[in-house]
C-alpha cells in the first residue's frame, strides 16, 4: 500500500522547512529508513528518511521549495499499484537550479582553491547552508568567492559543486593559505555589522521567549568527582580509542536515573496540568558552527554507559557535519549543557521549552579540598540546575541536585 513522506516537525516551533535537494528520483526504489532527502530548517540541514520500503512514485515539491510541517512532499507504493492523485502542495519556491553530480573529495593539502566566481568585497557576509559549508571544507573552497543561488543568495550545496567542475586544479589556481602564526591586522578599524543566521535568529527568538515567558531559579551543588575520574580512567585504559568515555557521558546516565526519581523535572508545562514524560530523553547541548544544536539520548535510564557513549557521539558528529537525522534532534524531556571541556568554573542556563528544567556543567577540576581538617588534592565540579518556577521549586530542585550527587560520586551505581 502507497505511503505519503510528510515534512517531518523537528521541534514544537518548527513551522515549516526547505527541501534542499532530491537523493531519490521517480522510478527508484528506496528502502525504510533509507535517506530519501534533505530539509534545512532554522536549526541544520536534516536528512528525511523513506517511512517505507517499495518505489518512489512521486515527488510532489521541487527542490528549494519552502513547505509547512507535515505537509506531503512523495509517495512510496509498488511499482504496479494504483496511486490515488496527491495534490501538490502550495508552497514557497525559489529559483530552480539543475543539480550537478557529486564530485569525489580531493585533497589539496594546506591550500584554498580560488573559484572563477564574483569576487565579493572585504566586508561582505557570506551566507550558506550547513551542508554548503561542510563541503566547503572538505574541498578547500572559498566561500567569499562564490555567488549563492538559494534563498535571499545563500550558498548552497549545489553552488559548491557546480563551482568545482569549473575549477581549473593547475598551479596557476592555488592560493597558499597563512599559516596558523600570520596575525591579519585590518589597516583601520571600521564597524562591521553581520547578519544573524537562521539557526542564531531561532536560538535568539526561543531563548528570549524563555526567559521572557518562564520564571526561571537556580540551585547550585558541588560534586565530589574523585571516585568517577578514577572508574573513567580506568575503564579508558582497557578500551579502544573510539570507544573512550567521556565525563558527560557519566553525567548523561547519572541525570536520567536521579529523573526517575524527580518525575515533576522531567516534564512539561501543558496549559493548566504538567506533563510528567513516561521516558527520560536526555537532550546534550553540541556547539555547531553560528550556534548550538540538542542532540537526544532516548531511554538514557535504560541503556548501559558505553551506548549512551556511542550513541552520542555519532549524533554529535552528525550536527557538526550538517547531517543531522530528525530522530537527533527531537524529543527531549530535560536538557544538558556543559561547558567542562572550556575550563569553566560555573554558570547557568537557559530552559529550552517545553521542558522544565535544564542542568549547567561546570570544568571536573583538581582543586585543595579540606576533609576532616587536613588540606589535601581533590576533584571537585560544580553544576547548576535552572527549573521552571511554574513546575517546581527550590526544595525539590535542591533534592534532584543531592540525589543527583549519589550517582556521581558512587560511579559504580551507574555500570551495575
């Protein structure tokens, strides 16, 4: 039986998306699960999986065309199957471009390849897609020197590779790019005013509407982290280099069993009644070119430490190349950002709504700890939790960051 592909609502203010490009035509046929496109949202470029297996039969949006939520945009059926007619949806359109082929990624070296393309001016802005930028990367391209043919003139993938059949790789094309130690000094210090990127503009519209419209508070503990770096170095030592886990990922299974616990923090506010979530979705915070972007971590309770571990870090890889699945990115019921990795002492964040609360990292430090009088070495690491004052309050906030210290500093609670 016929099955209508819709665009797919990664977040609850998610209105609509750009299909940027076709990875199946009519006639082929496509697997459950397979990618059967790409949508750029305000938030990253997504990959669109097939909901089922059988033959493409139609393709009902044209690449570049703007598309409300769950709106049908192709039909997967059987080659032979009568296919009721579906309607092509009214939607926004950009220019139609032909695509080009993928080209194979070269390596260049240390050098930036010059494009024969509109030279922009030293202070223009360059806007382009995630995946344009990703690609751009791996090919030693300058974005500045190509003209975008998507939307309000952003550079998009299609851009990069029809760019690079025109390259001639000679010697006469190659730029050698300054070394990591050249300072670039400007000649006069002039004011410079940049765009914001779709994902900064949502980032500034959700979390103004966050602090606008959430009473936010703030309870602070200190953690005793000695017995969890000595379990992490341990457990490091014996596992391969992919396989390594991090402290997060300690903190992840920690936050999603001390949950289970607090179930009034693991929901949302839902008109006049509070939505306690039946699953513990643990969204991690990933810092992404112009922002940053939640990955989620389904059933964090339920699944053991070196999957959390896995699992994590494909998705994180995945939002850093532009290549995020819908399943990445939706879903979560309590958040995590950590700034550890930085050397950050302390600090506080934001709630992304709808959720009810969201837990601040701090840097694991080694630091003069005083234990019954003495002075002696100790790692110690500071977190923050912000709740919705709507939800919860202090006493229970202060009680989910006491429980929370159970499982970090007994680590083996987590692995048994």
């Amino acid at each position: 039986m016929a099955e209508t592909v819709s665009m797919p609502k990664l977040g609850f203010d998610m209105a609509e998306g750009m299909l940027i490009r076709w990875l199946k035509k009519v006639g082929e046929t496509v697997d459950k699960g397979e990618v059967l496109a790409e949508i750029e949202t305000d938030k990253a470029t997504v990959e669109v999986e097939s909901s089922a297996s059988g033959v493409v039969r139609s393709l009902l949006v044209d690449e570049g065309a703007v598309v409300p939520v769950n709106t049908p945009i192709a039909v997967v059926g059987t080659a032979d199957e009568k296919i009721e007619t579906v309607s092509a949806p009214e939607v926004g359109q950009t220019s139609k471009v032909e695509r080009q082929p993928m080209l194979p990624t070269i390596d260049r070296g240390p050098q930036t390849v010059v494009l024969p393309s509109t030279v922009h001016g030293p202070l223009s802005i360059v806007r382009a897609s995630p995946v344009a930028k990703h690609l751009a990367r791996e090919q030693k391209v300058d974005l500045s020197r190509i003209t975008g043919t998507g939307p309000g003139g952003r550079v998009v993938r299609r851009d990069i590779e029809a760019a690079l059949l025109t390259v001639d790789r000679g010697p006469q094309t190659m730029v050698s790019a300054p070394s990591s130690s050249t300072v670039h000094r400007p000649s006069s210090a002039v004011d410079e005013a940049i765009p914001l990127t779709k994902l900064r503009q949502a980032i500034s519209r959700r979390m103004a509407e966050s602090k606008a419209s959430i009473p936010h508070f703030y309870v602070t503990h200190e953690y005793k982290m000695d017995a969890l770096m000595d379990l992490r170095a341990q457990f490091n030592k014996i596992v391969p280099e992919n396989e390594k886990l991090s402290v997060n990922d300690f903190i992840i299974k920690a936050v999603a069993f001390t949950l289970r616990q607090f179930p009034n923090l693991n929901a949302s506010l839902n008109s006049n009644s509070v939505l306690r979530h039946g699953q513990v979705n643990v969204g991690v915070a990933v810092s992404v070119e112009g922002g940053l972007l939640t990955v989620v971590c389904k059933d964090a309770d339920a699944k053991p430490l070196r999957q959390i571990a896995a699992e994590v870090k494909v998705m994180a890889a995945r939002a850093r190349d532009g290549k995020v699945k819908p399943d990445d990115i939706e879903g979560s019921t309590f958040s995590i950002s950590n700034l550890g990795m930085y050397d950050v002492e302390n600090f506080i964040a934001i709630i992304n709504p709808p959720e009810a609360a969201i837990l601040a990292v701090g840097s694991a430090r080694e630091v003069p700890v005083v234990e019954y009088g003495i002075v002696k070495p100790g790692w110690r690491m500071k977190a923050t939790v912000s709740v919705d004052h709507r939800v919860s309050d202090g006493v229970e906030a202060a009680k989910f960051m006491q429980a929370l210290a159970v499982f970090l500093e007994e680590p083996l609670r987590l692995v048994v």
